[in-house]
C-alpha cells in the first residue's frame, strides 16, 4: 500500500470517529420533569363523613406554555426559550392541571373525579383554574399567577380566588421545576382552604397578595 493511500485511510477513520463523537453529544437523552409534590401533603381538614370530592377542569394557560417543552426567558428577559431536551412528563397544562388536582385532593382528605368516578351520592367541587403568569428564569425564579373559580356542581354560584408570587430557582433547570413544584404546594394549599371554608359555610378568605 502506498504513503498516500495509508494517509488518506488514516484521514477517513479520523472523520469517522469525529462524526461519531458529534452524533454522540447530539443524540444527549430528553430530561422529563414533574411538577407534582415530592411528597403527599397531610390534609387540612376532616372530610364530611359523606365524603368529599373535586373536579379540576382543563386549564387555560397562555399559548407559549401549552406543550411539553419548558420555557424560560433569557438572561435579558425579552428573549424566550423553548428547552427541546428539558420537557414536563405531559404537556404543560396538562401537568399542572393533574398535580394540582392532587395537590387539593390530598389536602381535603377528597376523592378527585378528575380523571375517574367520583364518591355515589357526593356532588363534587369544580374547579377552574386559569394561569396568568408563569415566567421562568434559569438561576433566577419562576414568577406565577393563577386564579381559579369554585363552585358546587349542583350550583350557579362561584367563589373566585387569586394567588400570586415567585419562587427562587438557583442552578439549571433543576431548579426551575423544583420552584414550579413549590409554587403548585402553595396554589393547591390557598384552594383547598378555599373549598374547605366553602364546605363549611364559610366566608372565603383569598390569599394575601405579598408585600
């Protein structure tokens, strides 16, 4: 064989191994995250010896967030980012409609007909929840403000509440879907006080906006 034909089987196994350590880092795995609790929270009250229930219906979110893909802002605020690789376990409002359900179904003691049957006899909660901020900052915090609508099944009458606030996320993504996680703690906590003051006969009381 001659130097030049080694030379150019040598320059050729060369390109392949580059190609293929390109394709490797090209071809990093998705991440999915979750914005459900880590832990289920103790319930607030005592459900009614009938038994309680809720039901959470479909959310509305802004269109940007609707899908699968987290979205942060830049580090300059007007640029957003959609993370192909960082994804929710469903879309969006999809994720945060089921971890709030669970979230507010586990602090009543409450069975959640949101996605099954409900308790025989028992006219569930319905709940309407619609989110009107939900800005992420990588190394920054995660800005949100919802606000829902209660009412009995068997009623016209709505009850209407708000929550708003951020939470710290330092790091990378990590910290973004861990602020998401707290914020959803403390949404399902105000609408679970407000379902259970309603049950009781109660003046709502919304949450305080911060200072």
């Amino acid at each position: 064989m001659s130097r030049f034909a080694s030379r150019r089987i040598g320059a050729t196994a060369a390109l392949v191994l580059a190609l293929g350590a390109l394709a490797g880092c090209a071809s990093e795995p998705d991440r999915y995250y979750t914005l459900a609790e880590p832990a289920t929270p103790q319930p607030l009250v005592a459900p009614p010896p009938a038994g309680l229930a809720i039901e959470m219906a479909p959310l509305a979110v802004p269109e940007r967030l609707a899908r699968p893909q987290m979205v942060v802002r830049g580090p300059a605020g007007a640029e957003v980012q959609v993370l192909e690789q960082s994804r929710w376990a469903a879309s969006f409002e999809q994720e945060l409609r089921d971890a709030l359900a669970a979230g507010v179904s586990a602090r009543l003691g409450a069975t959640d007909a949101t996605r099954g049957p409900g308790v025989a006899g028992v006219l569930p909660w319905r709940i309407a929840v619609q989110v009107q901020r939900f800005d992420a900052t990588q190394g920054g915090q995660v800005e949100a403000a919802l606000g829902w609508t209660v009412r009995r099944a068997d009623s016209s009458q709505r009850s209407t509440c708000s929550w708003r606030g951020s939470e710290a996320a330092p790091g990378g993504i990590d910290g973004v879907a861990q602020a998401g996680q707290r914020i959803v703690s403390k949404v399902s906590d105000a609408i679970a006080r407000h379902i259970a003051a309603l049950q009781a006969g109660q003046p709502a009381a919304c949450p305080a906006a911060p200072g």
